[in-house]
C-alpha cells in the first residue's frame, strides 16, 4: 500500500483541539497517523527547524494565541493483545486513541487492571507523559513499555518502565522537557494487566457507591461503571462546559506538617505515602479557601468540584493563569501549602 504523504496544515485553528476552548492557532500543525508520519518529520529538514510541540487529547493543556512554530497531532489507532504470560496479558494502544475508549475495550475483551482510571479525558499516548491517576491507581502501576520516534533522528526507542522514571504526576518525558520541545513522539503504549486481579476500591465513594448498588463483590466493569458514574456527577462535560479536568495537583507534604493541618482542620482527607509523605486532598483546600463556584472574569472553579477551573465563555489564556494564580495565592496563605498546576501551559506569559 503506497505511503499517504504527510497532512500538514497552515495556520490552523485550535480552539476545538483544548479543552478549555481556548482561541488558539498553530503557525503548522501536523497529523501523525503512523510511525512513518513521525520519521517523514524527522527527515524534513525545514519541519525540524521548527519549535515543536505534540498535542494529544488537550485536556491537560492552557493554550496562549498563537504557537508560532509546529504542533504534531498523533492520531495512530491500534488495540491489539501482543503478548501473555501465565500472570499478565500485554495489550497495547495506540497513541491517538481516546483513553476512556481504550479503558472500556481492555475490559470488554476481558482483561482487567484499568478500570479506575475510567473516563479521564486524553489520548493513550499522553497518559505516561503525566502519569495519569485517579482512585488509588496510576498508569506507572500497569504500564509495561512505551514505544516512540525520536524526532530529531528518526529512530524508534522504547521506554520501559523503569525508564519512564514516573513519580506523581511527572514521567521522563516532563523532567527531561521532551513533552514541550516535541522530542519524542509516542507511538505506543504497552501494558500489563494482571491475571490475578482484585478490585482497588480503598476510597470512600466509591466503596459508598458499590455498596448503594449492593455490589459486594464487584467485576471489574462494575468498577469501572461506578467510577464513571462518580466521575460524571462531579466533573463538568468539556463538550458543554469546557474545562481541564482536574487543575491542581494533589500537594504532598511532609508527614509533620500534614499532622499539624489535620490537627488544626480534622475533616482534611490526608493520604499517607509509602515514602512516609502525606497527599493532601487539593478540592478540599481550595473548597475551603472560598474558591468553590466562585468566578473570575470568564473563568470560575466548578461548582460542583473545587478542583476543576472552567470556561464559562469567552476566556483566554490569561484568564485562566490569573484565576489559577489567585487560587494559590489563597490556599498558601490559609493554609501554607503550594498548589501546582497540573496542565501544560504553551504560549501563555
């Protein structure tokens, strides 16, 4: 079959590419539909001049006006089982397809281990990158390897886990700033589920949910149907109120000072970590700073989850930096603990 030539646009508009809707445009965006689109990049002199920067499902990202360089947009479909041993099933995806939709396939095919990571939005490919989590589980617990293109040679690499170096939201690909300077475009995510599955259901609403349905022993599609139900009830759909998702990492703090906040504030959810740390809950913290429904300018944390920061029309790129800066400002100084944000900014000042 004759190789399709490489989709390249100019002066493309991104707005319907984030999530957030923000006005956006790329000086040239590109569609990698294959391996061989990512290597026709990396042996195009001119296109490898260019900034880069490769944009998934861009529900984890704040866009400025206008990137003036290339932005690559993988759109590789693939599921397929390669491989199995008498613990695992290996069973990868491709980098454009929509995670939720991945999740569901795994779980329709029988192989179990995703289910609580149900309906976060993006693509397969991003997930490493920001080491996706929710509910007691993180992609780094079930990710296998990560093939992709260098696109500065053209040469495939595979990332094992080990190499992928994950820590709470953060990978290689962000602590070497590949994710910013489009470096490495993943191709493929490998993953290995567990034959010896058990359901990981440690947190409260959603042991609440199962027991609601009087689901004792919950499958793992139960899981997954509970956690997008939950899921749905508190995050706004981006499709009619365009939002990032969560727009805070969860702070993690020394054991002492978490001790001292819970002492002063006893409803604070407080998660001890194995390194002896403490996650705190971010919603909580901002929910408590007076941030919950409360707007600025065209912007406003959710109504119904602190946690999230939405559009509710209009806004721009600094809209939502000045509302993020506001909220930290306010849970630094109530309660001395540093938010984060969780999406990518590009292009904003």
């Amino acid at each position: 079959m004759p190789t399709m030539p490489l989709e390249l646009v100019p002066d493309a508009d991104l707005r319907q590419r984030n999530t957030l809707a923000l006005p956006a445009r790329a000086r040239l965006l590109a569609t990698v539909r294959s391996a061989d689109d990512a290597r026709a990049i990396a042996a195009n002199p001119a296109l490898c001049r260019e900034p880069r920067f490769i944009l998934g499902g861009g529900s984890n990202l704040v866009l400025g006006a206008c990137f003036d360089g290339l932005v690559i947009a993988p759109t590789i479909a693939a599921r397929r089982l390669v491989g199995e041993d008498a613990d695992a099933w290996y069973v990868s995806g491709g980098a454009g397809e929509p995670w939720h939709d991945f999740v569901q396939w795994t779980l329709a095919q029988g192989w179990p281990g995703l289910e609580n990571l149900s309906l976060i939005p993006g693509t397969v490919g991003a997930a490493p990158i920001q080491n996706i989590g929710a509910y007691g589980l993180e992609v780094a617990e079930r990710l296998a390897c990560v093939d992709a293109i260098d696109l500065d040679t053209g040469e495939a690499r595979r990332f094992t886990a080990a190499d992928c170096r994950f820590g709470y939201r953060d990978s290689i690909f962000k602590q070497e700033g590949w994710h910013l300077d489009g470096r490495f475009l993943i191709t493929e995510v490998t993953f290995r589920l567990p034959k010896q599955w058990a359901p990981l259901i440690r947190y409260a609403e959603v042991e609440r949910e199962l027991a609601a349905a009087g689901l004792a022993a919950p499958s793992a599609a139960d899981v997954a149907q509970t956690i997008a139900t939950i899921r749905r009830r508190k995050l706004p759909d981006p499709a009619s109120t365009p939002n990032a998702g969560s727009f805070f990492q969860n702070p993690v703090v020394d054991a002492t000072q978490a001790a001292q906040l819970q002492a002063a504030h006893p409803t604070l959810p407080c998660y001890p970590q194995a390194n002896g740390q403490v996650k705190l809950a971010a919603g909580w913290l901002i929910e408590q700073a007076g941030w919950k429904g409360r707007r600025l300018g065209p912007v406003g944390m959710y109504e119904k989850q602190a946690l999230v920061l939405v559009n509710h029309g209009g806004a721009i790129a600094a809209d939502v930096a000045a509302l993020a800066k506001a909220v930290e400002v306010d849970v630094q100084q109530q309660f001395g603990v540093s938010l984060l944000p969780e999406p990518i900014y590009l292009g904003v000042a």
